[in-house]
C-alpha cells in the first residue's frame, strides 16, 4: 500500500472542474436539433468525422467491476439516446453493446442476455425491470451488482432511489442472495462497504472515501464505503480522518496522503461550501504552496458524497493561496469533477 506522501508512479491530471456537478443531468428524452458541419479551409475530412462523432453520443458514468471486483465508475461515449435510464443499463450487461468499449481490465456487471424491459422513473424513484435472465449470477456478487445498478442510475438528478423487477414483478430483495432493496436503495447505501473494526453498527454512520486503484494503463479513483464509528465529531471531520487513515490494508487500493495530515480546525458548511484548514504536511511541495491533484481530487470528490456539501475550499495554516500542480491558483471553492474516470491521463 502506498502511503504517507510517497508520490504515484502515475500522475492523473486534474480532473477538477468548477461548474455542474458529476449528477447535474436528467435522465430522459435528449432530441437535438439537426447539426450541419462544414469543413473549413485547411480542415482535415478527420477532424470532421471526429466532431461529428463527437456530436452524436453523449458521455455517461457506467459503474463496472474492475480486476480486483471493485465497482467503479468509468465516463465512456454512448450514442445520444432518448431513453438515457434504459440505455445506461443495457451497457452493464455482459456480452452486449459495451463489449468494445471496456477498458483494459474492466467488466460489465450483469448476466449476459438479461435484457432491460423498462425504466420506470416516478417522484425520484427509478424502477428497473429486468428479464428472467438477470438472476443467473453469483451470489457474491450480489450487493455489487445491486451497487452498480443504482450508482449507474443516480447519475441522473431526477433519480434518488432505485427499485427492481424481474419480468414485471415487485423485488422486496434481490434474487440471489435476498439483499433487501424495501422501498428503494441510494447512494446514502454505500458502495464497495467495508465494516472495518466497527463493533457497534447502532452507534455508527457511513462515510464514502475516494483512494486511488492502479494499472499499466491508468490510475483511476475508485469509492469505498466505510462503517465508522460515531466519536462526536461532524461527518466532514470523519470523512476527511478516514481519507488520511488510508485504504484497508486488505484492499489494493493507494492514496498519496501523509500520515501527519492534520486538520487545524472543526470545518465549516455554509451554503453547500465547507471549509478546510489544514496543516502543511497536506502539500506536496511547501515552497509553492501546491496541493497534489490527487490529493485535492480525493477530498473533493469524498466531501461532495455528503448532501450538504456541493464544494470544498481549502486552507493550509489558514492561508488560502494554493496551487494545483499546473500552478493554478484556487481561487475558488472546488466543485465536484463533472467525469470521473475517463481513461485520459
């Protein structure tokens, strides 16, 4: 495992962006009005096809299993559809239209041949029908698959919950293994749970960290949801401690925080922003005052999982001048990354 600030081999660029968030989009018909392009002088035929590639799919948040089983999301090109809930189903099914789109090492979530009857979305409420086939997987993988379908659906703003059916029927629980899916399930549910040393589930709350899984062929940001203890502090203050605890040691999962991270004072939420005043010790390098993209992208990313937090502004000895590693100074709250995950570092 890879801890107290010793840097990744590979370093992501920034995936941080101000402006909508990665939720900020609404599942449901997406016509566009007819595009014509010209080329222009000195324009290549390729360039062309490219943006009118470009034009013709939408980017969309799939929640996969990567080589270790974890669920994570990854951004890839779908074509524009009017049915944006059912489409994005139908590319978590094994063998089916997301085949030649997986990255190295990743693979849809669903049984082959399940086929996608419906989505049916009502105040918040997604529910996905699926075919008899969808019950044809392992029961281990259950709860992940359960994850997959509803952090996939939840990209939506107009999606909060989600409910399944098997060829029309009502599921209380899930086929297998009878997870309990009740009235609905969220992201407030968890992803990728881990209980940790948690004895007393009653006196505990979850905390959703982002740490950082490693290939040959990218570094991506994978969220593990982790049963913490209530130890009477704020949920902002327990989430940022566990992001400097680190990744379970059973887990391959890294982070580039320094063990000595510490915060300086109780954070403060105002308006959707919280903010952080940390010690030195969370810069990567003293004398620039730059903050790791890493680093920043796991605490944003992390924080903006709690519903009162939208973006995050950060301080070191309670000054605010910080720089990212392309030198640009945060001037402004960070907002959540509108992608996460698109293969482009």
């Amino acid at each position: 495992m890879m801890k107290s600030g010793a840097p990744l081999i590979i370093l992501s660029a920034s995936l941080l962006v101000s402006g909508c968030g990665l939720w900020g989009e609404k599942a449901g018909n997406e016509l566009d009005p007819p595009k014509v392009n010209y080329v222009k002088e000195g324009q290549s035929l390729d360039k062309k096809d490219k943006a009118a590639s470009a034009e013709q799919t939408n980017k969309r948040q799939l929640f996969l299993f990567d080589s270790n089983g974890m669920v994570v999301p990854q951004v890839l090109a779908l074509p524009k559809n009017d049915e944006t809930a059912k489409q994005v189903l139908q590319y978590l099914v094994k063998d089916g239209p997301i085949s030649n789109l997986l990255p190295n090492g990743f693979q849809a979530v669903l049984p082959a041949d399940t086929e996608v009857l419906s989505v049916n979305i009502k105040k918040g409420t997604a529910t996905a029908n699926f075919s008899k086939e969808f019950t044809e997987y392992n029961a281990a993988d259950e709860m992940k698959i359960l994850q997959a379908i509803t952090f996939t659906l939840t990209q939506f703003d107009n999606i909060k919950k989600v409910k399944i059916q098997i060829a029309g029927k009502n599921q209380n629980s899930m086929p297998v293994n009878n997870t309990p899916v009740g009235d609905g399930v969220s992201r407030v549910d968890g992803i990728n749970l881990e209980n940790g040393s948690v004895a007393d589930i009653t006196n505990s709350e979850l905390v959703t960290l982002y740490f950082l899984a490693q290939t040959q062929d990218q570094t991506y940001y994978v969220p593990v949801t982790r049963r913490v203890a209530k130890e009477g502090t704020d949920k902002v203050t327990a989430t940022i401690e566990h992001l400097i605890d680190g990744p379970s040691a059973e887990s391959s999962l890294l982070t580039d925080f320094r063990t000595d991270v510490k915060l300086l004072s109780t954070p403060v939420v105002k308006d959707g922003v919280v903010t952080l005043n940390f010690n030195g010790a969370l810069l990567d390098n003293k004398e620039e005052s730059m903050i790791a993209d890493e680093v920043l992208n796991s605490i944003v990313l992390s924080l903006t999982e709690l519903s009162e937090v939208k973006k995050v502004a950060i301080k070191v000895d309670g000054k605010s001048k910080i720089f990212n590693e392309k030198g640009k100074e945060l001037t402004a709250p960070v907002s959540r990354p509108k992608e996460v995950n698109t293969g482009e570092f």
